[in-house]
C-alpha cells in the first residue's frame, strides 16, 4: 500500500499543478510574452501568479530546510548552468511556454505545445549527451 501512495503522490501533485496553472491563465503563451513584454503592453498577472506561489511555497521551504537531514548537493555556478538557463530562457520568451504549462497545453493536443514539448525532449537528449549525466548522477545519490 505505502508503494501505491509514494507513486501517486507525485501524481496528484502534477494533477494540481496542472489545474492551478489552468485555473491562473498561466498555460496561454500569450500571457507569458505579455509579461516579457515590459516596453509594450506589459501583463503583470504572471508577477502575481509567481508572488503567489512563493509566498505559499516559501513556509514550506523553510521548514525543510530546518528539518532535512541530509543536505542536497548542488554544484558551481559553471558555463553549462548559465548557457541551460539562458537557453531556457530564450525558449520561454520566444514560443510562450514553460515546461510545466506545455505539457499540460500538450494534453489538451495543441499542436505547438506539442512541438515545444519534443524539441524539448530533443534538448534533454542532446544535454544527457554532453554531460549533463554527471549533475544528475550527484542529485540520484541524494535518493
């Protein structure tokens, strides 16, 4: 039984997710361009969104870190971390979707957020192929 709950936990956790991006408006990419568009028709409803989610999760965090044992490892701020994120960061702005959102736009079988979801997955290939192992290696020994 505890197996049974240890695998659906993370599931309803998504499932939650999920619906609150949904129930946010946080799955259109026109909200997200919105927001990045600070010299235009700037859309703050994202701030708000992400405001929210801190403040919930932040209590959380806290106590976590208080209360965990074992620390997790984490690593330097390196050249492979800064081109990810800036990667990331392009990919957000120019298509509209995050990881999370996409894959829950994908579900609904709209056709771009199916195609951000598999060149996607071709980036997490080819980052696997260029060492990408290693840093998850590290995070796999905390388990």
């Amino acid at each position: 039984m505890r197996s049974v709950i240890r695998y659906f936990q993370p599931f309803l956790s998504g499932l939650l997710f999920g619906a609150g991006l949904l129930v946010s408006g946080m799955t259109s990419p026109t909200k997200v361009q919105g927001f990045l568009d600070i010299g235009g028709r700037w859309d703050p409803s994202l701030a708000m969104v992400m405001g929210g989610a801190v403040c919930v999760a932040l209590p959380l965090f806290q106590w976590i870190l208080r209360h965990e044992r074992k620390r997790r490892p984490h690593g330097p701020i390196d050249g492979r971390l800064i081109v990810g994120s800036v990667l990331f960061g392009v990919g957000w702005g120019l298509s509209g979707y995050c990881p999370g959102p996409a894959l829950v736009v994908a579900g609904t079988g709209s056709l771009s957020a199916m195609q951000y979801v598999l060149a996607m997955a071709v980036g997490m290939l080819v980052a696997s192929r260029f060492g990408a192992t290693e840093a998850s290696k590290a995070g796999a020994s905390f388990k």
